[in-house]
C-alpha cells in the first residue's frame, strides 16, 4: 500500500481510539517487523496534536517453531514496560496478547490497540461506530447469560456454563483506558467455567484452524468433559488427517492445560470474508474471527478473561453454519444472527 494512503488509514483509527493533544502514544515493534507501521502512526500521532514515539524491541534469538503465546519479550526488559505503562496508548505491531506484562500495562491504565494485519485488510475493515454498537449489544446480551450451547448439522452439540468470566468485546479501536483491541476485529466472547463445558464439537469442512491459517479438509470429532478435551478423532469416512493435526500439534507443547477450553462466542462483521485466508496469505487470521455470524470456540489460555491456565498452547477455531443459544433463547441461527439490532442494516 501508498504510504500515504496508510498514513491516512492510521489517523482515521487513531481519531476512533480518542488520540488527542496533551497524550502520551508508544508505537512498539520488534527487529525489522513493520517498520511502515511505526513511521504510519507517528504520522498521525502528529497530525492529532500528541506526542509519539517509537519503541523497538530486538528481534526473538530464534524464530520457527510452534506458535507460543504469552511470551512478548517484554519479561526481560522491566524498564521498557515502566515506559509502557507511563503511556496513555500503545499500539502494539508485536502481538502481545496474553502475556503477563500486556496486563501489566493495561493495569495501569493505558489502552492498547494491536495492529499486525496487512495495511489492505486494515483499510477494508476499518472500525464504524456502528460496528461497534451491534458488538456491545451482543456483549450485553452475552453478559447477561448463564449457559450457551452450540449445536450443528454435523453433530454438534455442546453446552458451556457462564458466570465465572466477565463477557469481552472486540470492535477494531480502544478509546477507554486500559482496554485492549485488535484492528481489525468484530466479535464477542467469554468463557465457560473452569470445569463446565460438555459435549462433542464436530469441525466440517470449511471450518477455520488458527493459527495454522488453514481450513478443515476431513471433519474432526472433539469430545469435551469438565472444561477439558477428552478426545480427539477423525469425523466417520475421514482419514482423519485434520484430527491427527490437531492432536500432533497440542501434545507438542507437553502441557495438559494446551486441552483445556478457552473462550468462545460469534463475529458480526459482514464485510469480513470467510475465505479470507485465500488473501494477503491470512495474516493474522482476525478476518475469520470476525466473518459474520462465525461461532468461534478457543483451546488452552483463558488468562485474558482472568482465568488461570496461561499455556502457550492456544488455538481459535472459526466455524460455519452452526446455531448457538443463550439460556435457550437462538442468538445465532445456522450462521445468521437472530436479533436484528446486532445485524447490519442491510439484513434487518
């Protein structure tokens, strides 16, 4: 992309998230990553009157591996977290979800967007306003909750009991303090208690598995007991390949707590595309998270919503065409969303 036309894309997000004169904006990178990113956002740190700079962290000592989340590179560096948490907003080009020092900085009352998506989906879903408020109505309803249970053709049919995390949105752009974002997103989620989530999930082909930025080939049977993945096994007249990926890929990390149910909820951003990973090689995979009317269920972490299982060893899984129900009452609707305050005007 122009870099100046992705000089005017960061001041439109920027003006969302509430950046104005007299603030205090960190733009954080690491070795040579998204340098186009950081010289983007000092640009409109400028033109709206705060001051910005620039913070680089070294590039990882070896890259390759399994994905691990939680380890930001931060834990070795205190005084750059200090400077961090000093900041009224940091835009985050690292990608530091679920490590301990995000919550740190949150803690401390500043707000962080991520943005490490490609700049041509950034602008193709830039943040709304409107967006935002079909996404806090969905909280709101979500919140209020005390089970959900999802269900679908393929088989399907799993119960979670609500309560115990608070219920979180994700709209694109954070204007409150100490409140995280991703640009671009559209969903909201929460998690089941530690030791009530039961059933069996059927993955189907099309089916979403990130971060290996892949779709389901063969379906997958994922059979859950007290809040933990019991077993995992190819869908009848599968060669199981999908499951055999999955499976592979979770016991690498030797950690029990990699089976363990993270968060779960649906996306509302009809302008996402589900055969987005088709483009700009899926980045990030924040459009499939969003696509509309997606149930998306989560393995491993859940210390974003507070909880205690903080394993590197987490996996998102977008899926299509399912219903999900709260307290009984149908929300999402084999992948059309029910309430017509949470559809965009055009389906209403």
């Amino acid at each position: 992309m122009d870099q100046n036309l992705f000089n005017d894309i960061c001041l439109q997000q920027l003006t969302l998230s509430g950046v104005h004169e007299g603030e205090t904006v960190v733009v954080l990178t690491r070795g040579g990553e998204r340098a186009e990113y950081a010289d983007a956002f000092l640009w409109a740190i400028q033109k709206l009157g705060a001051t910005g700079y620039h913070m680089r962290l070294p590039s990882p000592a070896s890259a390759g591996g399994a994905w691990a989340v939680g380890d930001s590179g931060l834990g070795r560096i205190p005084l750059a977290v200090d400077a961090l948490k000093a900041a009224d907003m940091v835009v985050d080009c690292t990608f530091l979800l679920f490590s301990p020092e995000q919550f740190a900085i949150q803690d401390a009352g500043t707000r962080i967007l991520t943005a490490v998506e490609p700049p041509e989906l950034l602008a193709r879903l830039m943040p709304t306003t409107e967006l935002r408020e079909r996404v806090e109505i969905g909280a709101e309803l979500l919140a209020k909750a005390s089970s959900m249970r999802i269900t679908s053709p393929h088989g399907t049919d799993v119960t979670y009991q609500l309560g115990m995390y608070p219920t979180l949105s994700e709209y694109g752009y954070t204007d409150t303090p100490g409140r995280w974002d991703h640009w671009p997103a559209a969903f909201v989620f929460t998690g089941g208690s530690d030791d009530g989530v039961d059933g069996k999930i059927v993955l189907a082909p099309g089916d979403v598995l990130l971060p290996f930025n892949t779709y389901v080939q063969t379906p997958v049977e994922i059979t859950i007991e007290a809040g933990f993945i019991r077993d995992i096994r190819g869908g009848a007249g599968s060669s199981g390949l999908d499951a055999d990926l999955l499976s592979s890929y979770i016991k690498s990390f030797d950690d029990p707590r990699g089976y363990g149910m993270s968060h779960v909820g649906w996306g509302l951003d009809e302008r996402a595309h589900w055969h987005g990973l088709t483009q700009f090689g899926g980045g990030m995979g924040m459009e499939l998270r969003s696509f509309y009317g997606n149930v998306m269920f989560s393995i491993g972490p859940n210390n974003e919503l507070g909880g205690p299982n903080d394993t590197a060893c987490h996996f998102d899984i977008p899926m299509r065409g399912n219903s999900l129900y709260l307290d009984d009452e149908l929300i999402v609707d084999a992948g059309e969303l029910t309430v017509p305050e949470m559809r965009p005007v055009e389906r209403r």
